[in-house]
C-alpha cells in the first residue's frame, strides 16, 4: 500500500513530504479540483475511485497565516498503475512515510482507515486490483491494505458468496515456484457498492 | 424521519427553508462550528451522533457572490429528543421537504442516502433510538430512516446475531392494543462501529 507525495523544494517545511494537492479555482468544485490537480501535478489521469475523505480545519494546522482549509479526497489506481512521476515525486509505503509536511500525515492515516473500513463492507478492492487477477495476489492487495493477513481461501469464499468477484473461466499459468494453474477472477462491478447490504432487511425486489 | 429547518425572513430565497449553519469562525474548526451552530441557533445541545457529510462547492451554488462552499454534518438526536426551537424552525418530514433553499434540498437527499447506507452496516441507529425500546419502536425508527418496511423478527434476528443490541431483561406492558408484555432492549455500544466486518476476514484477537 503506497502514497503519492512530493518533496517540497521551498519554505515552508523544505524538505518535508506533500500529498499533492493546490489551490481551488473560481470556477471549479472540489471534486473536478482534486481530478485536475492530480492530472496536472503527479500525472495521474484514470483514477478508478476517487471520494471525499474529510475537511481538515484546525484553525493551527499551517505554521503561519493565511489559514488554509483542507478538502482531502481518497483516490485510488490500480496496482498495475505507472504515472510518469516528476522528478521531485514518489511512491512512499503507508507503513514507513517519511518526514511529512503539516497534518499531512494523520491525512494519510485518515485515509488509511477509510480505506480499510471500506475494504470490509465495500467492493472498493477493485479499484486496487488489475482488471483480471489471480487470489493469490487479491490476497497481497487485502493484506496490504487492511494491514493484517488475510485467508486465501476465506477471502476467496467470502468474495465469491458476496458476488464481488467473479470467475473469468481462465487459468494463469504456475508461476517459478510450480504448482497448478491458478483461477483468474475479476471483479463484478466497477463502482463502489455495500456490498452485504444487510440482506435480512432488504426491500422486496 | 424528519429533519430541523428554518425559514428564510429576508432575501435572499426569502421564504424557503434552510439547514441551520453559518460561518466558520477564525478560531474554530469545522466540528466545533457545526456544535456551535446547532446549539446557539436551533437549541440541538445533546447530539448523539455528529460526522461530517460532504463538501458542497459548485461555484454558482448560491445566486450572488460572494462564493459559499458549504460543509454539510449529518447530526442525529434520538426520537424522543425535544430542543426548545425558535419561531422560525420546525421538524419537516425527509419525505415531503418545504421549498427548499439553495442546495439545501439536495444536501438532506444526501445525508438520507448516508444514513441508509449507515444503517446497514453500522449500529449508527443507536443515536435515533431513546435509551429503552421494544422491538416495534425499533422497527419504526428503521422503517423510516430505510424507506421500506422492514420485518420485526428478522430485525431483531439480526441485530441480536451481530450483538447490536442487547435484552435489558426487562419487558414494557402492552399498549391499548393489548397482547403480551414485550422485550425491552437497549444498544451494546454508543459509539458508531461497523457492524460486520466482513467476519471470516478480521486478524485474531
């Protein structure tokens, strides 16, 4: 599980690590903000999940005025993804950040639990996971993103009762350590969804 | 399943019905202000639940500048709770909303579909329910808040399996309509948790 930061080449904080991110423009909202900056800044250009996470206001949060409010956004690429990165930016695992600038850190911890809550009751791995994969490495993605190891066999089970992933009928072949040839599965939809919507309680369909 | 709306005695949308809020003070966060405001301008002293909603920031959200963007709480009280409001403020049925002003209209469209959702997978209806309750005002609480009828067996089936809620033990005697005394329950926990987290998968305790 890795986040995008950059290093900031000027005060304040030179030196420290940045969540992308700049100033809202006059004639956009947030959401179209946050698509353009990530475009522009850190190249990166097909999100497959992008939301609000949190306003972040502490009236203190920057060292010197003008007070600045955050309007933070979890979003996601697959994997498999490869932006073309600046020179001054860098994939950092969520586990080991380096010195960040501001509250940028307990962002990233915000969005780090989000994330992991959303992995329990959402389909959201799939805006993680490439386009067909095998369980095993569904597996990686799960344990790095929850931060804890999961079951193979569990999560599969789970998953596939859930209808969020769905077998592709192919096989991929074994890897150098040998072994069968694994199932290859996709995910069943590509928006968000709860994905055990209380089903005691659902309405009549 | 009603929301706290006052009218609007000056321009501009005079006559239309608002969410209570304000401005964000120089010395305060957005938490503190949303408390604030609920308190000073509506009476709402005693919130069971409080959890940023969403930013609402199109440029022409209102008809005249100065910009506005709007950073929209879902706040909960329980049924039973009775703030003294002002002459301009009343409760209005989520399903039949006065003229709303602004955006505000979309904003309660938002937080009914968050609460939904919340209801789902979270205990968050511990913030709606008073402190005892029988199973049928359990029922209510949800059918409302869901928009769809929901069984009482199958409520309470689940809500017990999931350790949700919890007997107290003792019974309330029966209403006008006769029957049997019933169940009186309360919830486990008053903080919001997810409520299955996606079990097979959690790390060992």
């Amino acid at each position: 599980m890795a986040v995008l930061l950059w290093e900031r080449a000027l005060e304040p904080a030179i030196g420290t690590w940045s969540l992308p991110g700049g100033r809202l423009r006059d004639d956009e909202d947030l959401d179209t903000s946050a698509a353009r900056q990530l475009a522009e800044k850190v190249d990166v250009r097909e999100l497959t999940h992008l939301e609000q996470l949190s306003v972040f206001s502490d009236p203190h949060r920057l060292p010197d005025p003008p007070r600045r409010i955050a309007s933070a956004y979890l979003g996601l690429v697959p994997l498999t993804a490869e932006p073309e990165l600046p020179p001054d930016t860098r994939w950092h695992p969520v586990s080991a950040l380096p010195h960040m600038s501001f509250d940028h850190g307990g962002i990233v911890e915000h969005a780090r639990t989000r994330l992991a809550a959303k992995l329990s009751y959402t389909n959201i791995a799939f805006a993680l996971a490439p386009d067909r994969f095998t369980m095993s490495t569904l597996r990686e993605i799960y344990c790095a993103a929850l931060g804890y190891d999961v079951d193979t066999t569990n999560l599969q089970r789970v998953l596939s009762r859930r209808k969020v992933i769905t077998p592709t009928g192919a096989t991929a072949s074994p890897g150098r350590a040998g072994g069968r040839p694994a199932a290859v599965y996709r995910f069943t939809d590509s928006e968000i969804r709860v994905t055990d919507e209380f089903a005691a309680l659902r309405p009549p369909t």
